[in-house]
C-alpha cells in the first residue's frame, strides 16, 4: 500500500497556497502591503521549500530500503541544489520586504543564481580535484604511468576547461546583450541558463555520488546473511589473487567469522568470476583455492566461474543460490570504490543484497571512484535525457517569461 504524504508536506503545501491567496487577495484590494516580486518571492521560496520537505522524505524512506539506487544519488543531488536556493530565495524575499524590488529584479537575480552556485561547487570540486592530482601523483610513482592512473587529473582538467568556457560564454553574451535583438535576447538567455543548469546538475550528481559512495563504503551489513558473493577481478600468471582481489576475500572471511561469532550463524562463499584471456584458471577457482587454504570447509564455497562482468557475477551466483536455497539472505564483497555501483547492478540482477567494503591503498581508491562514478552514469542514460529536457523546456519557459515580461 502507498504510503500517505507526509504531514510536514502537506502543511508546507498549504502554507503555500495561503501565501499566495493572501498575497493577491492583498494587490486586488489595492492595499499597498505587497508587489508582484514579493509575491513572486514568496510563491517560489514556498514552492521550493514543499520540495525540499519531499525528497528529505523521499530519501528517508529510499534509504530504509536499499543504499544502492542511483534515486538516492538524485535526491541528495536535488536536495543539495534547491537548499541552496532557498537561501538565495530567501535573501530575495527580505530584500523585496525592505526594498521597492520589482519583477524585474527578482527574475534577474534568479537568472544569475546557477552561476553562483557553480561558484560555490568549483571550490569544493576544485579541492576535490586538488585531493585528486595528489593520489594520481602517488599512483603513477608506486605503479607507472598509464592513461587510467591519471584519470583524476584528466577530469580536473575537462572539468575546469569546461567551466571556464562556460563562463566565457555566458560573459560575452552578457556583454553583447544590448546590441541584439529581444529574440536573440531570449534565446541567448535560454541557451546560457541551459549550460549553467546542465553544469549544476552533473556538479549534484557528483557530489550526491560521493556522499551515497561513502555511506556505502562504510556500512555492514546485519550478522543474519546466508551467503557472502564475492566479486572477481584480475589474478596474476600463477593463479594467485593480487592485492585487491585478496582484500575483497579476505574482507568476506572477516564479516562471516564476525556473523559466527556474534550469531553463531555460518556464513557460505559464493567467490565469483570467470577466466580472462591471459589467466591460467577462472577467478572463482582462485578465490575457492584461497579459501579453503585459509580454513574454509569445502562444503562452504560455491564458486561461479562463467562471468564476464559484475552484472554477469550476480545473475550467475543468484542461479547457484536459488538452486541451494532460494530464499537465502545474500551480502556480496568488493573493494569499497566499487561498492556502490555493484549495489546498483545486484537489484538490476534480482539479487536483494547488502555490500561489504574491503580497503586498498589510499591512492586507488579517488582514481577507483571517478571511474565508478562514470560507470554509474552510464547505467542512466535515458534518465539524464530526461533530465536535459526538463532543464530546456524549463530555460525556456524562463526566457519567455523574460520576453513577455520584458525584464531584459
């Protein structure tokens, strides 16, 4: 049963609606007590708090059912944008009570907002990115140079060019403003709010993607699971597991002596991954050979040695459990970059499961994560369409609303 909208929503809903019937009701009188920016103001402050009341319950209720849905990461995102404007908002609202503020004014300072947001993003994503070069340097020097070990420094790079030729844009266009006509205003106005609106968007999304990566890192699971998959990567020549497959298979062992102990419930190995083509056997038989000679009983690893991939991983070792017990409790272990996504891609599979973090050295795990971070945002392509059109039809509302308004 669909659970009723939350109290808080629908008061701050109401609130609203007696804002704006209170403020008209006040202008028809022809009490001089609002203008139309003050009723616009306050419309729109309302308007965003009822939104941001929502997706804080929204993600509330998300949250108490899986970490791993890139939902979550929207929500922050959103959550995170609108707060930010609310206060703009706000600081709006006082300065059309204090002031003869007109339509006008409001409508131009809203239009500057996405850029000031992004002034504030750049310096926390410039820190982020500062943070970045620091562990693609220590990765080049323990590992050598390769394209991958400086993903970090490539995207401050995109991401800083980006940003500036963004602002280059907008700035000429400003500049130039005067001297076009009001539908090359117009479509000037819609064009550059679009650019900024895509820019914010992916600057929320990245950081709702940290924060959800490092929740996700950092939780265990319930001491009541069944069955632990553990997720394959590369082997050396002999068959032997590289330090981060080792990680992972040793954080798995870690939680079921942990379960044992604190339930005295054993917990079952599902070590997952097929043979690449320059390893001598499948990534499950390496991690089963592990197991057993660090004391696993052989009735207690299931290895799944057919997948490609981690989706692949997932539907395998499902079809493995289902056959030995299918209403079976699942936890699955990985390195903590990859956590989150493998989260997403367990649900995408059917499996209901919750992740365990193993470490690595402190210098993977930034370059690890901007790389799941655009793995995550491939998984949503149709979702960020939608979302690009929405940003349009909404730049373009607000230009016409300039056009008609006459606010240029």
């Amino acid at each position: 049963m669909e659970k009723k909208p939350f109290p808080a929503v629908r008061a701050a809903f109401l609130l609203n609606v007696l804002v704006i019937v209170g403020s008209l009701c006040a202008l028809f009188a022809g009490r001089d007590l609002v203008t139309t920016a003050q009723i616009l103001a306050a419309d729109v402050f309302f308007t965003i708090l009822v939104c941001i009341v929502a997706m804080v319950i929204s993600l509330k209720r998300a949250l108490a059912v899986t970490l791993y849905d890139y939902k979550n990461i929207g929500l922050i995102g959103g959550i995170l944008f609108c707060t930010v404007l609310e206060i703009t908002l706000f600081t709006e609202f006082v300065e059309c009570l204090y002031n003869r503020r007109t339509a006008g004014d409001l409508y131009r300072a809203m239009l500057t907002f996405p850029r000031e947001f992004s002034y504030y993003t750049v310096l926390v994503i410039f820190a982020i990115g500062l943070l970045l070069c620091i562990s693609n340097v220590a990765l080049i020097r323990h590992e050598g140079f390769h394209l991958y070990n400086a993903l970090g420094i490539l995207l401050v790079a995109f991401y800083m060019v980006g940003t500036v030729v963004c602002y280059f844009l907008s700035d000429t266009f400003a500049a130039h403003r005067a001297a076009l006509s009001p539908a090359l205003q117009t479509a000037g106005t819609v064009v550059d709010l679009f650019f900024l609106l895509m820019l914010c968007y992916f600057e929320c999304i990245f950081v709702g993607a940290a924060l959800l990566g490092f929740q996700a890192a950092k939780h265990v699971p319930a001491f009541d699971k069944d069955y632990i998959v553990i997720l394959g990567c590369s082997i050396d020549k002999r068959g032997g597991l590289l330090p981060l497959l080792k990680g992972r298979v040793n954080r798995a062992m870690r939680f079921a002596w942990q379960q044992e102990i604190a339930t005295g419930k054993p917990l079952k190995y599902v070590p997952s991954g097929g043979q690449g083509a320059n390893e001598v056997m499948s990534e499950g038989s390496a991690m089963e050979m592990y197991l057993l000679s660090k004391g696993a009983e052989q009735n207690e690893v299931f290895p799944e040695k057919q997948s490609v991939n981690t989706l692949e991983n997932f539907r395998f070792s499902k079809e493995i459990i289902d056959d030995l017990k299918p209403d079976a409790k699942i936890a699955f272990a990985t390195t903590n970059y990859h956590i989150l996504r493998s989260g997403i891609l367990a649900r995408r599979a059917g499996v209901e499961a919750e992740g365990i973090a193993g470490d690595t050295k402190w210098y993977f795990w930034p370059n690890g994560f901007i790389r799941e971070f655009f793995a995550i945002l491939t998984l949503e392509k149709r979702a960020h369409v939608a979302v690009a059109a929405g940003l349009l039809i909404l730049s373009a509302l607000v230009g016409i609303v300039g056009y008609l308004g006459n606010f240029a």
